[in-house]
C-alpha cells in the first residue's frame, strides 16, 4: 500500500476539516493543522504507523525495523549499497529545505560522480523514502528548474 499524502490523513483523523472553508481552516484550526502535518512527516504517510501512533501515541521499534529491513532489501535487490544509502539520506537530512549541488552532496558522500547521487536519489524516490522539488520563487510563483534542487 502506498503511503497517504497529506489530505488523506486530514480526511482520516479529521474529516471536518475538509468541509471547511481555506480562509477558516487556517484562521481557526492553524494549530491542528500544523500537528497534523507534524504527526504527517513523522509517521511518513504510512498507514501502519499513523495507526499505531495515533492508537498509542508512539511507534514502537519493530516498525521501525520493519521499514528499515524493507529499504535495506530494495536496495540490495537494486545492487545499491546500503551504506552509501544511508550516507546520502543523512547528508539530505543535513541539507533538508534547503538547495543544494548533485555534485556537491555527491563529493561529500564520496560518490564517483553526480550522477550516481542521481541514480541513488531517483532510486530513493521511487522507494517512497524522500524526495526533490525543483526551486520555488514564491515571488513569482513558479518553479525556477535550473537552480538547485530542494530536498524533502
């Protein structure tokens, strides 16, 4: 099962909220909203783990494992190296929200190239573990595709 995005797990816990006008969600349910959205990016959409957590305010280990031995099997199965996996997410999640280089996350990994951190990325995404979104100009409101990606 694939993971909920944002607006299934509002139309799962709080489906009232949905019914509501833009302007009113956000003058009036702000901090529940923001909640959700925290208990969203923990539980990653998943729903196994939102059941869990919501049913007992926690997640226990084994899912964490569970998912843990479900990336580690995807990338042995996609002859990646789990190491290196695990290297990139952690240089993602230092560089998280912000731009930055394929090239230049791909040196600090020590990956041969940029488009090996590519490969690993596009394997990541498709695995439902992360992903990029191209630069946004809010001024402007549009995507900027030839500036640095973002990481999610």
């Amino acid at each position: 099962m694939l993971p909920l995005d944002f607006r299934q797990l509002i139309q799962w816990i709080h489906p009232e909220l949905l019914q509501l006008s833009e302007q009113e969600l956000w003058l009036r349910h702000f901090p529940k909203i923001q909640k959700l959205f925290e208990d969203y990016l923990l539980t990653g959409g998943f729903p196994s783990v939102i059941n869990q957590f919501y049913r007992y305010g926690q997640i226990d280990s084994y899912l964490y494992e569970l998912y843990l031995n479900w990336i580690e099997g995807d990338l042995h199965r996609f002859r990646r190296s789990s190491k290196s996996a695990l290297t990139l997410a952690e240089l993602m999640n230092k560089h998280l929200g912000s731009s930055f280089s394929y090239n230049k996350i791909a040196r600090e990994a020590g990956l041969s190239s940029h488009a090996t951190f590519m490969d690993y990325l596009n394997l990541l995404e498709r695995m439902f573990v992360g992903f990029s979104l191209d630069c946004f100009v809010i001024e402007q409101k549009k995507p900027e595709f030839n500036k640095n990606k973002r990481n999610v």
